[in-house]
C-alpha cells in the first residue's frame, strides 16, 4: 500500500515532458488504488473472537433445550417431566449402540439425533394437540433453524446442522428413517419408564405409534418395549 501512496504522490510532481503514455499508467494505478473499496481483512484474533463469540450465544441459546419440558408429558401432568435436551440424549445413544445397519452411516445418526429437535430451543415443543397444522409447524421450525445458523455465524458447522434437520425433517434417507424410528422408541420407553415410575396410563403414547415404524431395528426395539410393558401389567 505505500508503494502505490507514493505513485500516486509523485504524479502531480511530474515534469511536463513525462511522455503521455506514462502519466496515463500512473494516473490507471492512483485511480485504481482509490476506487479499492475492498475491507481490510480481519486479524486471527478477532477472526477467533469472533467466532468464539457466535459459539457461546449458540450455546446459551441452547440452553434453552434442557429447560424445555416435553409437551406431551406436562399435558399429562408428570412429575418433572423430561426436557427436550433429555430425549435427544438419549436417542443420540441409541444411535451409538445400535447394532451395524447396512448403508447406514451411525456417525450421520448420532449428529441428526442431537439436532432434531433443536429448532424447539426457540419455537417450544409442538405437539398435535396443540392444534398447529403439520405445514405451520414446518415453517416456524425452519425459520428457527435458520435463525440459529446465523447465529452460529453460518460456514460448514451451520450448513451441517441445517442438512442434517432438513435430512431428518423430509425423511429423505436411510439415516432419517432410523432416528425416526429411534425418536418413537424413545418415546415408549420413557412413557414405559413414567408407568412403573408414577403409577401413570399413558397407553395413548403407545398407540400413537403403532404401525409407524419404518426400520427392522425400530420395529424390534418396539416390540421388546411392548412386551416388557405386557410382563409389568400382569
């Protein structure tokens, strides 16, 4: 840069009999030079400030998934209830333990399953009794989803959070029919676990799922539920 300060200073000192084609190039680089509107490109320092800063607000927003109850369980008045952050968990260690799927990818289960359901730290647990049509619901959690990319500063990180709940949320792989496989049956076995627990019916969860599972894996994790639940009623 101070190369070109100097060009562009000696121009005006020029003799007359600086030959026109000369002063022409001079006069292309000074022009050149101040018509760069192009932003200094930032330091490491504030690159990494400024990426460790779009972590913790995702983070801190996240938060919110721990303290989010599930819906469906408040309405039937459980004692503290599991939160959103608590099914997740779950389901992402179901995908770790599962058996070998051929053409599944188990590390693209485990990454779906923690993100699933990330768009409820801002749009809360939707449930069908809540009244909200199917493509209503969609468009709220996508909007989130999309807030919460930003807000991690979008790049790689925020395209793969973003395909992975787009993957899941259009059942569009073998990956998405797994986790959602693993999302019912996460959910049985906690109602399961809320009846031994809490003396509670909730046959309705069961029968909510019924005929729904789409993998071999879904439907016998189901099944041994099922007859577990069989075995405690007798």
């Amino acid at each position: 840069m101070g190369g070109s300060r100097a060009i562009c200073k000696s121009s005006f000192l020029l003799p007359s009999i600086v030959s026109t084609q000369t002063r022409s190039a001079i006069f292309r680089v000074r022009m050149a030079t101040q018509s760069d509107g192009a932003a200094p490109s930032k330091s490491p320092e504030l690159q990494s400030t400024s990426s460790a800063s779009s972590v913790i607000d995702f983070l801190t927003l996240c938060h919110r998934l721990k303290t989010t109850k599930r819906a469906g369980w408040v309405r039937r008045e459980v004692h503290e209830p599991e939160s959103v952050a608590d099914h997740m968990y779950r389901m992402g260690v179901m995908s770790l333990i599962a058996h070998d799927l051929p053409g599944v990818d188990r590390d693209r289960c485990i990454k779906m399953a923690i993100v699933h359901d990330i768009a409820e730290a801002i749009v809360g647990d939707i449930t069908p009794s809540d009244g909200v049509p199917k493509l209503e619901k969609s468009r709220r959690e996508r909007e989130a989803l999309d807030h919460m990319c930003k807000l991690l500063g979008g790049g790689s990180r925020a395209k793969e959070i973003h395909e992975l709940w787009m993957e899941y949320e259009e059942n569009s792989s073998p990956e998405a029919k797994v986790v959602k496989d693993f999302d019912k049956v996460e959910m049985i076995l906690q109602a399961l676990e809320y009846e031994k627990e809490q003396g509670k019916d909730l046959n309705e969860f069961f029968q909510s799922t019924m005929g729904k599972f789409q993998t071999d894996i879904g439907k016998a994790w189901a099944a041994e539920i099922a007859s577990r639940r069989k075995r405690n009623e007798q």
